[in-house]
C-alpha cells in the first residue's frame, strides 16, 4: 500500500504513523487486532503461522481462512 497512514496512541490521543499494509490488515481488513506493543490474531477462523525470526525480520507463511500466504515481517521503531 502506497501513502502515509496514521492510527491514534490510545495512551495519548495524537495520531501516529503506522504501516499503511499493518492497518489494512489488522483495522480495515479485520485480520489481526493491534495494540502499541504487539498484534494477536482473534480465535475465528483458525490461522496458523510459521515463521523464521531473525532479528528484527520475521520470514514464513500464514495458512487459514482461504489459503495459504508467505509474509514478511519486519520490527519497526
């Protein structure tokens, strides 16, 4: 996803910038549900992870809903 995206601190209120692909996912899309220091998946449907971290990277595939992804993943400050 292209642009700037921002999402509010829910500790301070000020609009932050975020990864535009992250909050597709997690707020638009509905995947995942973030906070400021970690995102979960919700229980329905089942998705199974497999990933190789590496630092601050983490490489390897989603499997559940539809099909099956690879992602990559990386730490951001």
């Amino acid at each position: 996803m292209n642009g700037v995206c921002s999402q509010p601190n829910p500790d301070t209120g000020m609009d932050v910038p975020v990864d535009c692909g992250q909050l597709a996912l997690c707020q638009m899309a509905m995947v995942c549900q973030c906070t400021a220091s970690l995102c979960t998946v919700p229980p329905q449907p089942i998705w199974t992870f497999d990933l190789q971290v590496d630092g601050d990277k983490a490489d390897g595939s989603v499997a559940g809903g539809i099909d099956t992804h690879n992602v990559h993943l990386t730490r951001t400050p």
